[in-house]
C-alpha cells in the first residue's frame, strides 16, 4: 500500500504510556492526524508471555491497517522488543520506540546507561542488543519493574514513590549511571517523580527521541503535512475518561473522539 500524505499515524501501546508519545508528535508534528490505541484491558503487557503478546498485537496492527494509517508507532517498549517478528509481515511502516531509544545513547556517545523497563523488555536485553550492534563498549544496565506501568495505568499515583525507589535501588545495585533511560512509555508521566529520586541523573525519554524519527521519515518521503491544526482520535479497551484525564495531565490537546474497543 503506498502511503498518502493525508493519511493518519497511527500510535499504539498497551495502556496510556502512549500518550507521551502523542505529546512528542504535537509538539514535533503539529500538522498530523493521530489515530490512538491504548490497551488497558490488557496491561501491563510486559508481565506476558511471548505467545500472548504477539496475538494481541496483531489484533492491534490488524486495527490499524484497517483504518489505512501511512505509519504506525510502536509505543510500547515491550512489543518493540519483538519487531523483527511482526513488522516484516506488514505493509505499513512501523517505528520502533525501543530503536529511538537505544539510537539516542549512540547519538550522544554516553559510555554508560541504566534503563528501567518491564521485566520483559528488561529480560529481552533489546535495548543493550541495539546499542551494542553499533557500539560494544557501551556499558547497559537494566532493573525490571513489575509494576509501574499497571499502576499509572489505575491512576495509583500515591503508589509511585516506593515503587520508583524499589526500582532505582534495584538497578544502582549494579552501577551508577549519569542517564537512564525511561524504557517504558507510561514512564514519563511521572519524570519529575523519577528526578526527585535520582537528583542529577539525566532521564531520557524515548518518546520525544521517536517523535524525531518519525518527523525525518515523514521529510523524506514527502508525507509530512505542514497544516497547523490536527485531529486526535483515542480507542482503548478500557476506559476512555481515564484517557481523557491522562491528556490533561500531560497537557495533550482534546481529544476529537474517546471511545472503547474490544480487541
């Protein structure tokens, strides 16, 4: 299928943590329609087996391609950890968040990292995988977090402190990194929460990093709308006020639609 510039880009992730990457295309894609799937009946996903995973993401993909985005975003860490799996098999183009990530510890030439992620993505070793293909003297570092992403995804804010903590000390056990990386994309909704924790500490947001990517490609195949308004449509299958509010916080222009879909 050959992309059209008034087509929509499509973002995915398996609850709210997507948003964040919304935000990056607002601020670095003003003029682009944004079809949103957010799936928080199902999350977190990174406490699921592959075989799971993928089925669900399919559906997702499947989604997508029938709503005839030009590209989809891969919002989730965990699912972008199986790219090579599904996105040979798509017509589509598909960027991967956990590849803008790792090619921003490349671009900076930063001797070290620490990232924070699910346990799948963490026990994938995706992001070390990536930056070591290019640069093997890099040192990775990566503590697991269990829950975080379920809990924003519950809007169970008086939880992240300690949890933040946990995770932080967890991943300090095996060394002292100036950056870490936010490898799951509910992640910075609580950035300044994680700053507070880790004063001096440089907290790379992936989103931001992808949002970049997808802005150059767009340049290049010359399917970048240059209007100065867009439209936002948000599905989730879950609930779709607590979207809503996700959009306020993250100060995330309104929504055109909110609805809630089955996978």
């Amino acid at each position: 299928m050959t992309a059209k510039r008034s087509q929509k880009i499509g973002v995915l992730d398996s609850g709210v943590g997507g948003l964040t990457v919304v935000r990056a295309m607002q601020q670095l894609l003003p003029g682009e329609d944004v079809i949103y799937f957010g799936d928080s009946a199902n999350v977190p996903y990174g406490n699921k087996d592959r075989s799971e995973i993928l089925a669900l993401m399919n559906k997702i993909l499947d989604f997508m391609e029938e709503n005839e985005v030009k590209a989809i975003a891969v919002a989730c860490n965990t699912l972008s950890t199986l790219y090579d799996v599904y996105a040979p098999a798509r017509k589509t183009k598909i960027f991967s968040i956990v590849e803008a990530g790792a090619g921003r510890v490349l671009e900076d030439k930063l001797p070290e990292v620490g990232i924070v992620a699910t346990d799948f993505t963490i026990k994938t070793g995706w992001y070390a995988k990536l930056i070591h293909e290019k640069d093997p003297s890099v040192k990775v570092y990566g503590a697991g977090n269990h829950m975080l992403a379920t809990i924003l995804d519950h809007g169970r804010f008086d939880e992240v402190p300690e949890n933040l903590k946990q995770n932080l000390a967890d991943l300090w056990k095996q060394g002292r990194p100036d950056h870490i990386i936010l490898g799951c994309t509910h992640y910075p909704i609580v950035k300044d929460q994680f700053e507070e924790q880790a004063p001096g500490v440089t907290f790379i947001d992936p989103a931001f990093e992808m949002a970049k990517n997808m802005k150059k490609w767009l340049e290049e195949n010359d399917l970048l709308r240059r209007k100065k308004t867009h439209h936002l449509d948000i599905f989730t299958s879950g609930d779709p006020a607590y979207y809503g509010e996700l959009c306020r916080r993250l100060k995330i222009q309104k929504p055109d639609s909110l609805s809630q879909k089955s996978l």
